[in-house]
C-alpha cells in the first residue's frame, strides 16, 4: 500500500437495473477506500455506438491507498462481478468503471492510462464529475473540470435522472 491519494471514478450502466448496479459498485468499490463524494446519477446518451440504450453514469471520489494498478484490478473484478462482457467496444454493458484521475499521476502503459485520455471529449463524464470536483484540474491540460466542461465538444445531452 501506498500513502493516500484521491481518486476520481466514473461509473455506467445501460443494461439491466441500472440504479442498482451502480448502487452495488460503488458499496463494492468501497474497499478501495472512503468514498469521499458521489455525484447524483445522470441519464445520458450513449456516446460511441448511440444505437443503444441510454446510460446511467456517476462519479465518485475515492481516498484510497491501493496503488492505480490495483485500484483498477478492483474497478475490473467489480465489473465482472456486475455481470460484465466485453463483447464489443462501446457497446451495451451491465456496468462499466473507468478510473478518471488518480491524484495528479499520469500514466502511460499498454492497459493503463491516466488521466483518461478521452476524458475532456464526453460530457457524460464531466458532468457528474464537475458535481463533485468542479475546481480539480486535470494535470495534463491545467484546466479545471469545470473549464473542461465549457469547453467540451460533446453535442450529448446529460440530464439528472429523476428516479433517485
């Protein structure tokens, strides 16, 4: 284990009931950690393949002393335990958790990299995080994720969903 950093997690479903699986990833995820914050859920458009149905996202932020290697081993076996395939990408998925950031770390490996790289490009991602953390800047582009999100060219609308 390593000193305590702040973790930032994005998590999505649009299959099955998609409020409980989320509901039960983040109680799962809370072995990584205290979960410091949790956005409200949002209803949003598929992005990648829109022929789908909509998602249910939400961000959570994690203090947490697992190392980002074994922070996504959790975030993957938490996927599975959701009954999660990987049949084809972006496709319809029961759950799916993507680590945003991870402290400031930046990464760069094969299976592993941080900040998501396509996180300034999917409003799904940005607005329940700008809930949460609207002032943590991404480390690479030093904007803040409320910058992020005005700049963002994502055209999908993001909406609260109102069964919570």
């Amino acid at each position: 284990m390593s000193r305590p950093v702040v973790a930032y997690l994005l998590l999505g479903s649009n299959l099955g009931n998609r409020a409980a699986l989320l509901h039960t990833a983040q109680a799962q995820l809370a072995a990584a950690g205290e979960i410091l914050a949790a956005s409200a859920l949002y209803e949003t458009a598929a992005w990648g393949r829109e022929d789908q149905p909509a998602f249910l996202n939400q961000a959570l932020a994690v203090r947490t002393a697992l190392p980002a290697r074994q922070l996504l081993e959790l975030c993957l076996a938490t996927e599975q335990l959701a009954g999660r395939e990987r049949l084809e990408r972006w496709g319809s998925r029961t759950l799916d958790v993507d680590i945003l950031l991870y402290a400031d770390a930046v990464i760069d490996e094969p299976d592993l990299t941080l900040p998501h790289p396509r996180l300034a490009e999917r409003r799904f991602a940005l607005v329940p995080l700008a809930e949460i953390a609207p002032q943590l800047r991404h480390p690479q582009l030093g904007l803040s994720v409320a910058e992020l999100l005005t700049r963002c060219p994502d055209p999908l609308p993001v909406q609260l969903w109102p069964g919570q």
